[in-house]
C-alpha cells in the first residue's frame, strides 16, 4: 500500500528552504569544529605590514642622515686634488668611506636597499685610488716626455757628430 502525499507548490517551496537551512546550519557547525584548531592566516597580516612600513620609515631616517656624509665624501673625492694630495684630505676621505660602508652593519635594519651602502662605498674607494693614481701617471708622462726630449736631443748631436765624422 502506498500513500502519494501531495505538496502544494507553497508548501514545497518551505520544504525547500527547510532544507537549505538545514545545510548551511551543518555546514557551519562542521566547518567550525574542523577550523576551531587553526590559526587564520589573515591574522598576522596586517601587524607584518606595519611592521614593515615600521621599518621602511626606519631606514628612510637613517638614510636621511647617511645622505649627507655621501654627498660630502664624494665631494671630497671629486675635488682631490692630485698635484696637492694630503694627509689629512686622505684620512678624512677614508673616514668618510668607511661610515658609508659600516652604516647599516650595526643596525636591525633588514630593507634591501641597505645592501648599497657597502657597493657605493666600494666605488669611492675604486675613485680615490683612481684620483691618487692619476697623480703618478700624470709624473711618469711627465718624466718621459723629459727623457724623450733628452733622447731627441741626443740623438741630434750623434748625428751631427756623424756627419762632421763624415766629412
């Protein structure tokens, strides 16, 4: 025996959301016991990102106060004179290089563009023994061009003998 129930479309339309309800109320349910135990990844997000622009403005200051001793020792560099080298000029211009070069050692800072600094203090020292090495070129061009005119002129006067020998 069989019994056909006959539902009205109002009524299979209650039925329906009945149903609806009744999965999404489980699916919260399970979805709650089963990630009760994890952390959100969303979580640390936002304090990883503060901590970084923490730390960004961090560096922006400390490179605010490095810029100048940068721009000083490259002046320095680029106004060394090679005829009038100095001591003090030369020790002031490694001093110079070598707080570029220790700027960010010290410090927690961890920016990449740190990484520079050592680079930058690297090429001042390649452009101060260029400068210092431009000094002792300039003397060997100098002493040999003093040695050509003695050679130029020696040479005239064997000649000259030469022929005076010849004659």
């Amino acid at each position: 025996m069989q019994i056909n129930i006959a539902l009205s479309k109002k009524e299979k339309r209650h039925y329906f959301l009945y149903l609806l309800g009744l999965l999404m109320i489980t699916i919260l349910v399970i979805s709650a016991i089963t990630l009760r135990k994890y952390k959100s990844p969303f979580s640390g997000s936002d304090l990883y990102t503060v901590l970084v622009l923490e730390e960004k403005a961090k560096f922006d200051e400390a490179q605010k106060s490095m810029q100048k001793r940068l721009d000083t020792t490259f002046t320095q560099i680029d106004k060394l004179d090679p005829q009038k080298f100095g001591v003090m000029e030369d020790n002031n211009i490694s001093v110079g290089i070598s707080d570029i070069e220790n700027a960010f050692k010290i410090t927690t800072v961890k920016d990449p563009r740190s990484k520079g600094y050592p680079r930058i203090a690297n090429f001042y020292k390649m452009y101060q023994i260029d400068k210092k090495n431009l000094q002792t070129t300039q003397e060997n061009i100098d002493l040999f061009k003093i040695k050509h005119a003695n050679c130029l002129s020696n040479v005239k006067e064997k000649s000259q003998m030469m022929n005076m020998q010849g004659n």
